[in-house]
C-alpha cells in the first residue's frame, strides 16, 4: 500500500458522506445546511501545504459546497455532475494526471467506477459494503467525522511529508 500512496499527487473526494455525515438539512425556505468536519478541512491544508492537489465531485448542486470549497482553497470543484466517472475523466484530462496518482475517497455506489480506476480506493467507515469491497483502505472515522483527515495523515507520513507539514506548529 504504502508504494501506491507515494505516487498519489491528487485527492479526489466525494461530498456528502464523506466531507459530510451524508444528511442534508432543508430550511422552510429551501436553504441547504451541511456540516463539515474542521479537523477533515485542516487535513485539505496539509495536503495543500504538501504540494497535493485537490478536487470534489459531487451528484449535487450546493452553495454550501462552493463556499466550503472556496475556504480551503480546493480550485478543481465539479458538482451536479450525473456521470461521476465522466467528471472523473475529464478532471484527469484537465490535471494531465494518471490514474495511479490520484487517491478517490467515497462513500456509496455512484463512486465505485471512479474507485475500480485510481491508485488508491478510500471508503469511509461508514460506506455501502460494495464501496468498501472495492477500497483498497477503509477509514476507522465515519464521513463527516474525521475520514478524511485520518487519510490524509496517512498518506502524508507514507509520503514523508507529515513532519515539514506540521512543523510549523512547535516552531
């Protein structure tokens, strides 16, 4: 494993059930409420600090999204998207990245064809059976609640990047 987490330079993550617990909240006058773990949005700074790019594909459409999305700086968000492998291929085209270097974290059914193609499969603890037969990794943390982070804490001490990442912290 710890081979095919060195080649990664881009994490590809789903939305909801991932960066989310998967529940979306409607207001009476349609609004969209979604809740986002602080710790797994720090991991996306590391990853960022460590020189790894990032991206979102999502089946939905949300401002909640684009502003999380704009906070941590994730450049490369696709959403609505009803074909996720569709969008999965042309973010590779537009990245020129090969399968291999790119890690997909995801959490249900819709995500297994991204997930059969990368260098590494991520399921959260919490993902439908069939997502975590094909992951090559299953998270300890649910989505929502810190999978996304405990990634990338792994894939930044497999790549020897963990230390320089955090080092800030104590100086």
């Amino acid at each position: 494993m710890e081979d095919r987490l060195k080649k990664v330079t881009l994490v590809v993550m789903d939305v909801d059930g991932v960066l989310t617990d998967g529940r979306i909240i409607l207001g009476s006058n349609g609004q969209e409420f979604k809740c986002f773990n602080v710790r797994d949005g720090h991991g996306i700074v590391l990853l960022h600090r460590a020189g790894i790019k990032t991206a979102l594909i999502t089946g939905r459409q949300s401002e909640a999204v684009e502003k999380r999305a704009k906070e941590l700086e994730i450049p490369l968000v696709f959403q609505d998207s009803k074909n996720k492998l569709e969008t999965y291929l042309k973010l590779k085209a537009t990245t020129h990245t090969q399968d291999r270097e790119i890690a997909y974290i995801g959490d249900d059914l819709v995500d297994i064809p991204i997930m059969t193609r990368v260098g590494v499969a991520v399921a959260v603890a919490d993902a439908h059976l069939q997502v975590k037969e094909v992951a090559h990794l299953v998270t300890e943390a649910p989505g929502g609640k810190g999978a996304v982070r405990e990634f990338v804490e792994l894939l930044l001490k497999a790549q020897g990047k963990w230390e320089k990442v955090i080092q800030r912290y104590w100086q």
